[in-house]
C-alpha cells in the first residue's frame, strides 16, 4: 500500500498572516488534495510573548477565505491532538526525560550574561558563535550546586561531533551540514519551554507527518531537527524549502515593497482565487505557458518537482493582472460590497445611502468594473457618476468644447435626449450615432465633447452606460454647466 501523504501547515500566530506564509499553506494543500493525503493545522505558539489568539485567529479567516481547508488541527480535532504546542507541554516533557536519562540532552546552568560574555569572545576571535560546553560535563554534585544557588537549568541537546548531516531535499536536492558548527543547542528554555526546533520534530513525528514543506529560511534549521529524530528513534519525513520570496528589487520581499499580508489584500478587494492562482506561481512552475488556473487545475496540475530552487519573485503587476480577470468574471453585487468600505472612505456614500442606493450603486460598478484591477480601485473611477460640479480636467478638455459645430452638436443631443422614452444604454448609443449623421460631423466632434460636457474628462467608462447611471436630468443640466464655465 502507498504511504499516506500528511503535511503540516505550522504557522507561529505572531502578527499579521505574511502572503509567504499564505504560499506555504497553499503548496502543502495542494500536495494534500493532489494525492487524497492529509493536511494538517498546527499553531505554533511556544513564544508566549509574541504569541496570540487574535493572529491564530487571522490565519484561520484567512486560510478559510483562500478555501484552504484542513483535515486535522485546531478547531476540527484529529488523533494526533491537541494541535497547538502550549497544550502538548506535558508531552513534550516525557521525551526531554528520554533524552537527558540517554544523556543525548544535559541540564545548562549557564547565564545569559555568561552566555553573552562567551559569544563575544569568540566573536572577537573572529570565531562563528555557538555553545561551547561549559555544561555538557557537569556532575551530578554540580548540577546539585547550582540548583541549591537558585539556577534553572535550560535543556541542551548534544550534538555529535564530526558528523556530515546530509539530506535530500525535495526541492533543493542533497545539502549537507557539518555538525561541528552546530553547537549543543537549547531544546527547552529554563522556564520549561520547549523551543521550535525541539518541538516542531516532535510534533511532526508524532503527528506522523510525511513531508515537511515550509519557506526555505527553516533550511538551516533542518540539520538540528534531523540530529533530534534520529536521537530519539524517529522515522524522519521528507524535506522541502521552498525558495524565498522577493520584491522585485531582488531583496526579500518586505513592507517596503507594499502589502505583505493576506489582510491587506483582502481588505483591497482581491478576490481568493486570484491570490491562490497568483501564490501558486510563486515558486511552482506549470508545464505550459498557462498563468490563469482554476482551484481544481491547480490541484491537478501541481507537484513538487516543478517547484523551482531559484527565488520567486512577487510581481504586483503579475497579481493585478490575474486579478483583474477574476473581478469581470465576478457579479457586480460582489464587486460593490467588497468596495464599499472603500466608497463610504472616499465619501462617495454613507452606509445609510449605501443601502438604498443599492441597484444604482451595483450598475455603477458594473459600468467601471472592466477598468480595475481590484475593488478599491473602483473608487478612482466613480466620480463622473457623484460629481455634477466637476473641473475640465485639463485646457485640451476644454478646448474640444470650443468647436464651431459644438453648439449645433450640443442642442440636438440635448433634444434627442429628452426625446429619447427609455435611457438606457442602446438608446443612448443610437442618439449619439444618430448626430454624427444628421450633422455631418465625424464622431470626434460629438462622443469626445460630449463625454467632456456630462464629465470634464476626457476618457472614462463608457458613455453609453454612464449617461442612464447619471439620468435625463443631471445629464442636461451638466451640459449646461460646462458650457457656462467655457465663458
Ligand atoms: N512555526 C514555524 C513558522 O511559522 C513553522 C516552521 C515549519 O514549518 O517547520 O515559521
């Protein structure tokens, strides 16, 4: 029988849900769903400080919104539970016991401050810090000095010495470390503790997962967790960092090159299939030319041999674009409401209006929604439809006003709109064609004079759809108003 695959998603709920950590999520359930496997959630939360519930609960709304769903973890329970570290502290406990009665681990007694003091020195030897063993030998009298002086030991794990630790690695093929520059490692801090890379091994073999995916920064980390499965008898999982992520500068992708968490483009108006279809493509490459990818393509298409070693580079243009796709396949109902926030910010509409403007709003967002490449932008195209007392956006605006044949074209739209029984798009098109041949002028001298008449610009979403939206009466009454700001 073939192994079942179970990968982990292990997020430390620390901050905001970094997009980084939203694609190794991602790559993990695609494996999962790829091969009927199982995906498993697990909160990382042994740094009681920086920990918090309101992040785990972020990353919970945010992995949901992206439809990542998983199998086992918080919240839904599995055999393996509990699934967040501070509840498996007794558990971690038997096996730090294990590990000190095989002497594979030992009691530290040291300072921070003699720690510090040791780490200089060999700084200033020119020396790549690490422990250097001061407690790797004490005996049990000694232990027992220190205890009675009031220290709490920290746990350390003994390294070996003069080992190669090499693995195969599913993306970045063998790597190999010297276990020389590793140094006794603290496995649990002197409060009782442990620490990620003790308990991540731990709870990967325990929760018997098979291949452990994760960002390519936990590569150096590799080598303790591989020393720690085999001091403890475990079957070791297969190995996959994926690559870093970049700005397009090249340098990790960071605040400095715009939104970094999954909140921010939500809150944006990014649609989820498009981060999924954007976030698969950083690092995983198809085999094809296709960059636009259904959920179920992806699942079907995805495998880790195709994920690149070299660094995937977060390419905004890249997200809108595949955005933008996704939001004219989108419903203009759904459109409005995740651009709503951003009208009523823009003061476009108060959420009293919002509501009763309801239909005149969604048509409104209908009529720009080819424009934009996510909701909030619907805010830099709405306000030919909210503002009569506009500006000519330039002297060149205002000049196509200027025409002779302006007048002449002005008063038979003015007449032909009033006369026109239903305002809607196709009639309007019809009246504005119906000039071009009754005066005998080219279309230039009518749909670019009258788009500035009703809006003072010079391009924007379709006049056709714009004059129904604004209706008969402010239409006419902006026509008069340009023409008496032309003096
Ligand atoms: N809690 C770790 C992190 O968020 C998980 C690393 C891992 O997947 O092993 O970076």
């Amino acid at each position: 029988m073939v192994q079942e695959i179970r990968v982990r998603f292990a997020p430390s709920p620390t901050g905001p849900f970094h997009i980084g950590g939203a694609r190794s999520a991602l790559f993990n359930w695609l494996l999962a769903r790829k091969t009927g496997g199982k995906l498993i959630l697990r909160i990382e939360d042994t740094d009681l400080e920086r920990s918090s519930r309101e992040s785990e609960e972020n990353i919970k709304e945010a992995l949901r919104w992206l439809g990542i769903n998983w199998d086992e973890g918080i919240d839904v329970g599995g055999p393996c539970g509990p699934y967040r570290q501070t509840e498996r502290l007794g558990l971690y406990q038997e096996y730090t016991r294990r590990l000190l009665a095989d002497g594979k681990a030992y009691e530290c007694f040291c300072t921070e401050a003699e720690l510090e003091a040791e780490r200089q020195a060999m700084f200033d030897k020119g020396e790549t810090p690490r422990y250097g063993g001061r407690c790797a030998r004490l005996t049990e009298a000694e232990r027992e000095e220190f205890r009675a002086a009031g220290r709490k030991p920290a746990i350390r794990f003994r390294v070996p010495e003069n080992r190669q630790i090499v693995f195969h690695d599913l993306v970045r093929g063998t790597v190999a470390f010297d276990s020389n520059g590793i140094g006794d490692f603290v496995i649990v801090k002197s409060d009782g503790i442990p620490v990620y890379n003790y308990a991540v091994v731990l709870d990967d073999a325990l929760m018997r997962i098979t291949h452990v995916i994760r960002a390519e920064e936990h590569l150096s980390n590799t080598p303790r967790q591989i020393l720690i499965y085999e001091a403890l008898g475990f079957d070791k999982p297969e190995f996959g960092h994926i690559s870093l992520i970049l700005g397009k500068d090249r340098t990790k992708m960071s605040k400095r090159h715009g939104a970094t968490s999954v909140e921010q483009y939500r809150s944006l108006g990014y649609l989820p299939e498009a981060i999924v279809n954007f976030l698969a493509l950083l690092g995983w490459s198809p085999e094809g030319e296709q960059e636009l990818f259904s959920v179920v393509e992806l699942i079907r298409q995805f495998s880790l041999e195709r994920v690149a070693k070299n660094p995937a580079v977060f390419d905004i243009d890249k997200l809108n674009w595949i955005n933008a796709h996704y939001i004219r396949k989108a419903s203009p109902e759904l459109v409005l409401d995740l651009a709503l926030p951003h009208l009523q910010a823009a003061g476009y509409v108060t959420e009293h209006l919002a509501a009763e403007k309801r239909e005149w709003l969604v048509k409104v967002v209908a009529a720009v929604q080819e424009y934009i490449s996510y909701a909030a932008q619907v805010v830099d195209h709405v306000d030919v439809f909210f503002n009569d007392r506009f500006e000519f956006e330039s002297p060149e605006a205002a000049e196509t006003l200027r025409d002779p044949d302006i007048p002449r074209v002005m008063s038979a739209f003015r007449e032909k709109l009033a006369a026109l029984p239903d305002l809607e798009p196709g009639g309007v098109q019809a009246v504005l064609k119906s000039i071009t041949k009754e005066l005998k002028v080219g279309g230039k001298k009518v749909y670019m004079p009258v788009r500035v008449a009703l809006t003072g610009r010079m391009h924007g979403p379709d006049l056709a759809n714009i004059i129904p939206l604004i209706g008969r009466e402010r239409a006419l009454e902006r026509i008069a108003y340009s023409l008496s700001k032309l003096g």
